[in-house]
C-alpha cells in the first residue's frame, strides 16, 4: 500500500513557523531556567515584632536564617517568652515568605505572560 503525494503532506494549520515557535520556546525555557537561578540565590528578609525576629529566606521561599534579639527574651516569665517567640517566628517566617512571593511574580510574571496564563496554572508554582 502506497500513499500518494496529497496523503503524505503534513496539514500546517495556519502556516505556523514551527522552528521559529521552537526557538522561542526554548527562549523562554531559557528565560525560566534563569529566572529560577536568580531567586535560588537572591534573599530578601521578614521581620516581627519590630525587628525583634528576622527571618531571611531565598527567593523559592526556603528558610536560611532566622535571627532572634535577646530583647526578646523575658527571662522572669519563660512560658510566655516561649509563646511570644513561637508568635514573633511564625510573623516574620510568613512575611518573609510573602516577599519571596513577590519576588517570584517579578521575576516569573513576565515569563508565565508569554505563556498565555499565570504560572498558578502550572504544577509547581
């Protein structure tokens, strides 16, 4: 069984350049490779209790410091000196990740533009 010219002709519908939608595909791979370097070595930093508790984390949001002030230590009433920390950590923790949020839509935002949609709706991000 032969197929005849017409049978063997790949259909290009609307005459999409398919190396140029590879190209920059594989720019934007690029792109997003870089983009994630970046925040893997960027820190930014959350605090609470005016500056009592400083949490610093990378931009993917993972914990690489936590700095806790001596003045935040009661030492006359350690129960609530434990409660107040655990309070004062979660604070700063969770501040410090939401700008690490930030920093990934400014960095990633752009990208998941190019993409049509948010990268929300991507697994992972």
């Amino acid at each position: 069984m032969s197929l005849d010219a017409e049978e063997r002709t790949i259909v290009n519908p609307g005459d999409v350049n398919l190396q140029q939608l590879l190209e920059q595909a594989q720019l934007m791979q690029q792109q997003l490779v870089t983009a994630q370097q970046e925040l893997s070595d960027a820190e930014v930093e959350g605090s609470a209790g005016g500056g009592l508790v400083v949490a610093t984390v990378n931009g993917s949001g993972e914990l690489l410091e936590l700095q806790i002030s001596p003045l935040a230590i009661d030492a006359s009433d350690p129960e609530e000196t434990a409660e107040t920390l655990a309070d004062l950590v979660l604070a700063a923790v969770r501040d410090a990740v939401r700008a690490a949020g930030e920093l990934q839509q400014e960095k990633l935002g752009p990208l998941a533009q190019g993409l049509g949609g948010g990268l929300g709706q991507l697994p992972g991000f």
